[in-house]
C-alpha cells in the first residue's frame, strides 16, 4: 500500500514540475516576444526625430503637426505599463500617419532623398510593429490559455503566474500609415 502511494505521489510530483516547466516556456516566450516589439518600437522613437528634423525646414506652416508628432513620442517613451504602452503607440500611429498624408502637400519633401529614406524606413519598421505584435499575441494568447484551463490552473495560480495583457495598439493605428513614395 505505502508503495502505491509513494508511486502515486512521484507520479503528481512529475506531473506539476512538467507542468511548471512548461508554464515557465510560455511565460518566457511572452517576455521574448514583448522584447521584439520594445525593439522595434525603439527603433521607431529613433527615427521620428531625424524625419521630423529633416522635413521641418520645408514644413513651414505645419509646426503643429510636428510638434503633436514629438509629444506623442515623448509619451510613447515615458509610458511603462503595458496599458500606457499601447494607448501611448496607438496616439503615435495616429500622428505619424497624419504628419505622412500633409507630406503630399509638399513637393519639396516628395524630392528630398533623406526625407524619402527615413519615411521607407519608418514605413517598414511600423510594418515589423505590426508582426511583432501579432506574434506577441499570439505568444500571451497561448499563455493565458495554459494558465487558465485545468490541469495547469491548479498549478499556475499557486505558483504566481497570472494573465498577461494583449497589446491593442488603439483603433488609430489598426492600419499601417500609407507613403506615396512616388516623385510625380
């Protein structure tokens, strides 16, 4: 009978470090997966002061569109919870693509090789935002899911791991800001 329990009990202890490890995989991959995005979103907040730099000389008469591009890069910089995170980058998309649709309405800009570069830049970079987060919810879906169906919630919850945020960039970023990279 002991030996039936010891081998009962062995049996549970496999079970919840198998279970524990793989929770610990998922919960990794989130991190992982956060990071490309913090990556990208880095890049970004890079590039939009030298785009803005470049073209505000030609720009004249649309500093408040810049400067509303620059405060909402400061936000998007300062902001720490995952929350503040995606309200933050949602109101950047929605700049950055309102400061690349006045760039139409200046040919000086359309002929401007550097101004060209840094908007291809910053067009592939919002495009890699893009992957990063759908991967990056992916990866939380996965997670939350593990940690809330059974077997794994009875160790999940014990052990710390809770539910992670998705990252909703906002309705005003759902589309990536469209460049007519075109010099006619």
């Amino acid at each position: 009978m002991t030996l039936l329990f010891l081998v009962v009990l062995v049996v549970i202890v496999f079970w919840a470090v198998a279970i524990f490890n793989g929770l610990v995989s998922l919960r990794n991959q989130v991190q992982n997966a956060w990071k490309q995005i913090d990556v990208q979103l880095k890049r970004r907040h890079d590039l939009i002061p030298n785009l803005v730099e470049t073209v505000k000389g030609m720009m004249k008469f649309e500093q408040e569109t810049l400067t509303k591009v620059m405060d909402a890069r400061a936000k998007a910089v300062a902001a720490q919870t995952m929350a503040q995170k995606s309200a933050a980058e949602g109101e950047l998309s929605g700049s950055l693509g309102r400061l690349l649709a006045v760039f139409e309405n200046y040919p000086d800009i359309k002929s401007n090789q550097n101004a060209l570069r840094l908007q291809e830049e910053l067009t592939t970079t919002e495009n890699q935002i893009s992957f990063s987060r759908q991967h990056y919810n992916a990866t939380v879906l996965d997670y939350n899911n593990a940690i809330q169906t059974i077997p794994a919630v009875l160790v999940a919850g014990p052990l710390g791991f809770t539910k992670r945020e998705f990252f909703d960039a906002g309705p005003e970023a759902q589309a990536v800001p469209t460049v007519d990279l075109s010099l006619g």
